[in-house]
C-alpha cells in the first residue's frame, strides 16, 4: 500500500481540529497540522487527536503548506509519501472522502486529482458568492488560456508526492491552490476531478469571510493566471 500523509493548514481551528483528523481514513500513514499562528488551543487539539503538529508563525496559506512539505523532506527516504493529502481545518470537507480523492492515483496513476465541490453536493448557503463567482473566473480564464479542464480550486486534493516536488511550489499565501493546477498543467500532469460533499465550514473563513480576504485571494489567483497566460 502506499504511504499516504495529509497536510493540513490551520489557523484557530480549535473547534473543528480534532473532528477533520477524527474522520481521516486510517489508511493515512500520518496527519500534519501546520499551526499557522493560531491563538487559540488548535495545537493542543491537533495533538491529542493523534496528529504531527508544526508551527508556522508567519502567516499565509502557502506558508503552512510549505513548512509541511518542508517536514516531508526532511525524513529518512522510506517514510516519505508516495501522495500527498490537502486538507482544510475547518470541517467543511468531508476528511472520509479521502479515499475518492486517492483511488485515482492508486488505480489508474492519475498523478493530480481535485476535490470538485459541486453545486448539488454542496450544503445551502456553504459556499459564498464571492467563492463561487471567483471559482467560476479563474476556472474560466484556465480554459481559456489553457485550455483546462479544472472546474473547481476546491483545497482538498491529493497529488503524487514526486509530482508536487516537481511544482516547486512557492506561493505563500492565497494563490497555493491555483499555482498547484497551474504548474500540473504546465509540467502535463495527469490529473482529474472528482465530486466532493461540501458542508458549511465551523468557524469563520480568513478568505472568504472578510473584505480584505477576498481581495486579496481574487487578486493573488488572478495574477498566477496572468503570469502564465505569458509565460512560455
């Protein structure tokens, strides 16, 4: 079987924290919380619910995926993963639907698969305007200009371990999972989409739920888009 470790973003998640790990499969070698900063018991949460628990003060999405990855490197060859999971904190997802997200990856080599939060599997009201219009452009203008297939920026996703190596991810903030869908059409990943339930998430969004939030992620998305729009 293969090794399989999830990292999961995570900034005053307190509330929420020890649910997400509680319904990861136990097929999962090893859950990473990334605490980005949190000012609340997300740490202590994490770790009695059986998770690797890092810190990450400096703020930003990006950040919190990169000191998991950077954990990832930084094991003997034979503990790292052959995929790896991205997870949210907030319990919006449903952490039991892993199995979907990997299945691909495991059956048919898929190396990039999306968890694709679509319309009616998603609870009422889970997902804000702002988030399904933003959705809507960004998926719209990778179409456009790449002709991709992503309908969705949806967080939760699983990727071969030396495929995102291949990414060399480095966006710290908003633009983490736009950049990944990017860079997988770029280097001509495999990759695909499956449904996924979305619920309404516990606690507040850092994104969505502010003004600032979400400019900051539309312009960040935006931007990535653009760059590689030109970029040969």
């Amino acid at each position: 079987m293969p090794i399989i470790k999830v990292i999961i973003p995570a900034y005053n998640e307190a509330d929420s924290i020890a649910q997400v790990i509680s319904d990861i499969p136990e097929s999962v070698d090893e859950v990473i919380v990334v605490d980005n900063g949190s000012t609340d018991n997300t740490h202590y949460n994490s770790k009695n619910a059986g998770a690797t628990v890092l810190f990450e003060p400096q703020k930003g999405y990006g950040y919190a995926c990169l000191k998991g990855m950077d954990y990832m490197a930084s094991l003997n060859p034979i503990q790292q993963p052959d995929i790896v999971v991205f997870l949210d904190g907030d319990y919006s997802d449903y952490p039991e639907e892993l199995t979907k997200l990997v299945t691909p990856i495991i059956e048919n080599d898929i190396d990039f698969v999306v968890g694709a939060r679509v319309k009616h599997l998603r609870e009422a009201n889970s997902m804000t305007p702002q988030q399904i219009f933003g959705n809507w452009l960004a998926t719209a203008l990778m179409k456009l200009f790449f002709n991709a297939r992503f309908t969705d920026l949806g967080p939760f996703r699983a990727i071969k371990y030396n495929k995102l190596l291949e990414l060399k991810m480095e966006d710290k903030t908003y633009g983490w999972t736009v950049e990944m869908q990017l860079k997988s059409i770029k280097k001509k990943l495999t990759y695909i989409e499956v449904p996924v339930k979305y619920k309404k998430r516990i606690g507040v969004s850092k994104v969505s739920g502010t003004i600032k939030g979400t400019i900051f992620a539309g312009f960040k998305i935006l931007s990535w888009i653009l760059k590689y729009s030109f970029k040969k």
